[in-house]
C-alpha cells in the first residue's frame, strides 16, 4: 500500500479528483494527509468531507521560506509518504526541499508546459491567440514549472472564450490527467530516471497526451 501526501492551498479540486479515484478505482494507496499552508482554505473542507486527514503548516508562521520548507518537510515526513502530490500548492519550494523528494513529487500546471509558466496562464493563453491550451503533470524540480514532463491534455481555445471559460476547461483536463498520472506511480508504472520520465509497460489504448477534440 502505497502513502500519498497531497498538498493544496485553495480550492483543492484536483486533489477530490486523486482522492476520488483513488477511492473509487481501489488503488493499492492511500492517502496519508492532506497538508495546506492556509487554515482558511477551502481544499481543507474538501478533504475532511472525504475523511481524509489533514493539517496546516502556515507559511504566514514562518519568517523565511527555508524555515517554511523545513517545517513542511517535518509534517509530510510525519506521514513517511513514498509520493507527494502538489495540487494548486502556491508557494515556490526551495532547492533542498525539491532534492529531498526528487523523483517523488509531482505537479500540475495549467498550460501546455514549455508554454506559459507562472501565473495567469489562462488569460495569457488568449492574449497570444494560442489555439490549443491545456495542462501538464510534471516531476518537479529545482526550477519553478520546468521539470521533466510526464503527461500533458490539451483543449481548444474557442473563437468566443472568456478566461473563465478556458479554465473550466482546462480545469476538467486536469481531473482527468492529475489520477491518470498519479496511478502510473502508484503502480510502478512510472519513473524518473534522472532526467528522463519512463512509463512502462505502456497499453495500446494509452497515450502521454489526453486531447479534447470538441
Ligand atoms: C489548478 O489549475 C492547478 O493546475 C494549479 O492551480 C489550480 C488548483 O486548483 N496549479 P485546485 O485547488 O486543484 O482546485
């Protein structure tokens, strides 16, 4: 039984939709705790609802990131987790926390990584007129949205779409890829070896790439 430790720091969407399948799919892992780093946040009410444990080590609290990352590591490592799992987690992890989970700690980004790291990608996605947008499941790194890409779903940018819209969208890509990619690693499907990402054992119907055609 594999242990996960899902950090969020807002809404935690994508974390219900890992939590879910992993429930509903009887994946050989459960989720260990779900970590914020906002009391307030909604993602926590999510997670109790779904009886999951959960706690908070507030950024706020902690006068330099070093000290934040250091007190995260601390919760997390409470939970001896073998993956952790970053869903809408804000805050930028410094060199040693990535090192310390390297290979073992994924994220969601949406955009079609290379394309728009950092925020707001959604509106900078229709200022550039890209016709196709989407998300990226990645291991992470010691540089922020730049770590080997595991898997990516794309959808249309329509002729008549709001930000609003497009991250509805986006959004329902991301809660079909995130469990997908998560899965992959609960089962010992998926890899980092060093800087290259392998599946194996690959399926004829599976692909790296989810595309929404509509
Ligand atoms: C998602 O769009 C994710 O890609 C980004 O932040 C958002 C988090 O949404 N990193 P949620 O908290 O999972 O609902």
């Amino acid at each position: 039984m594999k242990k996960l430790v899902i950090l969020i720091s807002g809404r935690g969407s994508n974390m219900e939709s890992i939590a879910c399948a992993c429930a509903a799919e009887q994946w050989p892992a459960h989720i260990a705790s779900v970590i914020a780093n906002r009391p307030d946040c909604e993602g926590l009410e999510r997670a109790a609802g779904l009886n999951l444990p959960v706690s908070v080590v507030d950024d706020r609290e902690h006068a330099t990131r070093a000290d934040f990352d250091f007190a995260l590591a601390q919760a997390i490592d409470a939970c001896s987790p073998d993956l952790v799992v970053l869903a809408g987690f804000m805050r930028v992890l410094g060199a040693p926390f990535v090192r310390r989970y390297a290979g073992r700690l994924l994220n969601i980004h949406p955009s079609l990584l290379p394309a728009f790291p950092g925020l707001r990608t959604h509106s900078r996605a229709l200022a550039a007129g890209v016709r196709v947008h989407g998300a990226t499941a990645h291991f992470v790194v010691d540089e922020v949205d730049a770590g080997p890409i595991v898997a990516q779903a794309a959808v249309p940018v329509l002729d008549d779409d709001t930000e609003e819209a497009l991250a509805e969208r986006v959004l329902e890509a991301e809660h079909r890829l995130y469990p997908l990619v998560v899965r992959w690693w609960v089962d010992d499907r998926l890899r980092l070896a060093g800087s290259r990402v392998e599946l194996l054992d690959r399926r004829p119907d599976e692909t790296r790439l989810l595309w929404d055609p509509s």
